[in-house]
C-alpha cells in the first residue's frame, strides 16, 4: 500500500489492506502493553484528562485497551474490508446487497 500511494495508485484494495494492518495492530498493541503491565493496567484514564494515580502509564494502557477495538469495527468492519480484498485479489466483483 505505501508503494501504490508514492506511485500514485493506490487502490480501494490498498487502502483496505492498510487499515487492517493498522487497526489490528493497535489492537494487539494495547493488548500487549496493558498484559504486560499487570492488573494495575485495566484502570482507565482518558485521552487528554490528568493522570491516573497508581495505574501503569497513568491510565492510558486501560484506556488504548478498551478503545482500540473501535478500529476493527468502524471505517467499515474489518471482515467487509477482507472480502473486498479477496474479491480484488481474484477479479471478483463483490456480492450485491439485497435490501
């Protein structure tokens, strides 16, 4: 996806593919961090408020924990972004709504 955008080219497929890359890797990020961290780290702060006394990284590990997950589910859920991947990887067209 990088090298379509500099070329110019860059594609619905690509710009798929780079927010699953993206949003999921935020994901286990915060996942990760806030394991790592311990118990202590499922306290929440928030984004631009004070720190949280006595919680890891002042409360941001609890708050990138329960808030990444947005990602994955919103700009389209991640498993809609797949099969419009998989259908441009095989020249398919995707599935027409029936509403």
């Amino acid at each position: 996806p990088v090298a379509e955008a500099a070329a110019g080219r860059r594609t619905a497929a690509s710009a798929s593919v780079a927010k699953l890359v993206l949003t999921e890797y935020a994901q286990r990020l915060a996942q990760f961090a806030t394991e790592v961290a311990g118990p202590a780290a499922t306290i929440a702060g928030t984004l631009f408020g004070p720190a949280v006394p006595g919680a890891p990284g002042g409360g941001r590990f609890g708050y990138e924990y329960l808030f990444r997950f947005d990602g994955t589910v919103s700009v389209g859920a991640s498993e809609i972004h797949r099969d419009g991947i998989a259908a441009a990887a095989l020249g398919l067209r995707p599935p027409r709504s029936r509403s």
